[in-house]
C-alpha cells in the first residue's frame, strides 16, 4: 500500500462495513439513520433530560437497558454507532463492576441507529421484578436518582 492509499482511507466518511456497533436498549420507536441525542427524557429514573447516552457492546447490558426502559412502548434493542468519542460509564465501571465487564459507555454526542436486533431472549420476569424493586429501593434511599 502506498501513502496515496493511505490518504483516500483517511477521506471516507461515515459507516464502513466493519465500524465497531454497539447496542442500546430502550422502548423508544425508532428507524435506521436516526440519531439518538442527549437532551431528551431519560429512559430511567425521574425522567430529566439526559446529560448522556448510553450504549453498550453486550446484548445482555443492552436486553437490561430495554427491560428497565420506563414508558408504555415495546422493548426494543437498537444497533448503534457513536458519531463522536465514548467513555467508560462510571455508573458502572467505578462503582459496580471493576474492568467493565458490561461494557458500558456513555457519550455526550449521538450515536447512529444502523440496525435493530429483532430476536432476543429477555430475563424470566421474576428477575426483572427483582432488578426493579432493587432500584426502587436504592432511589427511595437517595442512592440513585
């Protein structure tokens, strides 16, 4: 390869077929090319506009993030690929789980939708119930917001 070939890779823009993607779980309704942008109702807690986003590279994070979704719409696991610089969530990595065995991240710039998961298997009911009353218990506390 030559520096010239080196130079027209540098100029693609946009996805390429072997991008990283990432997955982000929720309940909102949305199409491939959307973007997904902070400022918006978070899917959790008290429901305040979003300082960040969230995505993960584990369909088993990305399956929580949908079943812990507030709001009335389907549960829905979107692939996504951040438009912009991702970090670590410290949610997670610093508090819960050292090394981010979750993989999860956040970003304050979109992220893409290019695809959607249609098939996946979710957690048995009774674990979900268990993960809600455990949240519910932490914000009641102040731990959480």
């Amino acid at each position: 390869m030559d520096k010239n070939d080196n130079k027209l890779n540098s100029n693609i823009q946009g996805a390429t077929p072997f991008a990283q993607t990432y997955f982000h779980g929720t309940k909102a309704d949305l199409k491939v090319g959307d973007l997904i942008e902070v400022g918006y109702n978070s899917n959790y807690g008290q429901q305040k506009n979003a300082k960040y986003i969230f995505l993960t590279s584990t369909i088993d994070a990305a399956i929580w993030g949908a079943e812990l979704a507030i709001g009335e719409g389907r549960e829905r696991i979107y692939l996504v690929e951040p438009t912009g610089k991702i970090e670590n969530d410290p949610d997670l990595t610093d508090k819960k789980f050292t090394g981010n065995p979750t993989q999860s991240f956040r970003s304050t710039e979109p992220f893409r939708v290019v695809g959607e998961v249609n098939t996946w298997q979710g957690h048995p009911a009774e674990q979900v119930k268990a993960m809600k009353d455990a949240l519910t218990k932490l914000k009641e506390q102040g731990l959480i917001h």
